[in-house]
DNA sequence: TACCCGTGGGA
DNA sequence: TTCCCAAGGGT
C-alpha cells in the first residue's frame, strides 16, 4: 500500500481536474444552500435533485424564506424527489434553525445532529462542506471506495461498521485545509469512477493500489432481496402524495381514495385506507372538513 | 438491529 | 423486463 500521502495527493488531484461543477459547491454557496443540497441528495441522485435546487435556492434563499411558508408548500416544491418525509424534515429543520439560532444554519455537527432530518453522516457533510471543518464524512460512496481501495470487497457490509469508522478517520489528512477537499474527492471518485456497476477503472488514480483489482476484482455477493415494488405501502403512498401534490384545493376522501393515480396501483380498498392513514399520521396529509390537502 | 420510507434511470 | 442503485434518517 502507497503512503497515505500519496493517496491524498492522486485522489485530490484527480478531483481538482475532474470533480464536477455543482452549484452547491461554489465559494458563494451559503451554508443554508448545501444543508438543502445535502437533504435532497439523500439516496437521490445529483441530476435529479439539480434542477429542484435550483428552484428552492430561488425561492427560499435563507431558512426564515422557508420556515416562513406551510409545510405544505415544501411539500409540494419537492415535487418527486421521493421520500417526501425529508421535506417535511428541512421544513422543521429551518423553523428550528430561526427559533434556536437566531436564522443561522449551526457549525458544529451536535448542533446540526440535534435538527430533524440530520443524522450522522449530514451533520459531517454540512460542517465539512458548508463550515470548512476537517470532520470525518462517510457516505455509500466513500463506504464503496475505502472497500475495493483497502478492503478488496467489491461491495461493504449492508451495515456500517466500526472498523469501516476507523478505517475512514485513520485516512484524514492532518492538514486541515486538505480535509475536506479529501472528503470530497474520494466521495466524488465513488460517483464519478468507483462506481457500484461497471466501474471505470482505467480512469482511476489509485488503480494500482487497489485490492479489489489486486485479488482479480472478484463479483459482489449480493443478499437475497427486500420486498418488491408492486403492490407495497410505498407505491400507494406515493401516489396519494402526488394527488395532493396536483390538487389545488382540499380533495374529499372518497375522490382521494378513487383518484386515478391511486386506482393505478392497484391497491385494495384496505391497503388504501390504511396508507392514507398512515400519511395523515406522519403529518404528510392533512384531513379538514372539505377533504384531505397537504399539511398546512 | 432490521425494517420502513419514493422515485426514476441504467445495465 | 427485472433488478439494482442513488451524498440516509428514524424508529
């Protein structure tokens, strides 16, 4: 194995040539405007998250913007990001964030951990990415990269592990102008190189001290799968969401039950009541007297 | 800990 | 077509 050095300086480097131009990352980029990068980019893609971004930027420029507006109103603009809990989250996050600290996105990540939707991994980021502060920052990217690089696994575990934790603060550079550029770069080179499928690496600067190269690039084990798609909770919630998302005023229950969107699931009555249920109760619907409508 | 939570695109 | 996967978090 390279000195750790030598892999802080090919991997950096790659990145500074390489990395992409994402608005998120711009030296203007204000700490609130990567906290919403951050949310929107959990389990979604950057391309897709880009252009609703965008338009959140322009529309609430700081946490008061949109603390200022319903839930609802998140609700809608995260238009089919998925999961849409995580607006609901960064709606609470923002009023919490005027309430608590005068409109400020906090700097440390037990401040940033104690908001809602913030866990260990977007407490690092924002503090990293938004503060400049040389935290330990590990995604799936990074989990993926530090695997083949160390490990000689072509996938991690399902779960993270404390050696994984070790292994990822043992690689930090001491310098800390150089940390978080670290954190990005490798995060960017398991987007960009080291990818899950067909990975490229002809293109990648630390292919020759890579164990997963070195043991033959050996296939991943893949565990026995979770429950399908059609026909689950997930499915019908969303498309009860999307209803909403499309109905200008409160819609009856009965309308809402029978929506096309709904009807195409396929769902039986039972599963639909209990879904819509299970959105009122989460507080991502909102039942009055003429109907059910996104929370207020 | 294991499971649940949306959505769309690529292999 | 089917299946995997994407800058995770909460319970």
């Amino acid at each position: 194995m390279p000195q750790i050095r030598q892999l802080h300086h090919a991997i950096t480097d790659w990145f500074a040539q390489n990395g992409r131009d994402l608005p998120w990352r711009h030296p203007e980029a204000s700490a609130w405007s990567v906290m919403v990068s951050e949310f929107m980019l959990q389990q979604t893609p950057v391309v897709r998250v880009l252009p609703v971004w965008e338009e959140w930027m322009q529309r609430w420029p700081t946490p008061a913007d949109l603390a200022a507006e319903p839930a609802g109103e998140a609700l809608r603009a995260w238009g089919r990001l998925g999961y849409p809990r995580r607006a609901l989250r960064l709606h609470a996050a923002a009023t919490r964030i005027v309430e608590e600290h005068d409109g400020a996105v906090p700097r440390t990540p037990d401040e940033l951990l104690a908001l809602p939707g913030v866990g260990t991994y977007t407490a690092a980021a924002v503090a990293c990415f938004a503060f400049n502060q040389p935290e330990v920052v590990v995604d799936t990217n990074i989990r993926r990269v530090h695997a083949r690089l160390f490990t000689g696994r072509a996938l991690p575990e399902p779960s993270y592990t404390a050696a994984e934790a070790r292994l990822a603060a043992d690689l930090m550079p001491d310098d800390d102008a150089l940390a978080c550029r670290w954190n990005a770069a490798v995060m960017e080179l398991g987007a960009l190189v080291c990818t899950a499928r067909s990975p490229k690496c002809d293109a990648c600067p630390v292919a020759a001290s890579c164990a997963w190269i070195a043991a033959g690039q050996p296939a991943p084990h893949y565990t026995p799968k979770g429950q399908p798609w059609a026909g689950t909770d997930r499915q019908v919630r969303g498309a009860f969401m999307a209803a909403l998302r499309d109905a200008e005023a409160p819609v009856p229950r009965e309308a809402l039950l029978r929506a096309d969107v709904v009807q195409s699931t396929g769902a039986p009555e039972e599963q639909r009541l209990r879904c819509l249920g299970s959105l009122l109760a989460d507080g991502l619907a909102h039942e009055g007297p003429t109907g059910v409508s996104l929370p207020h």
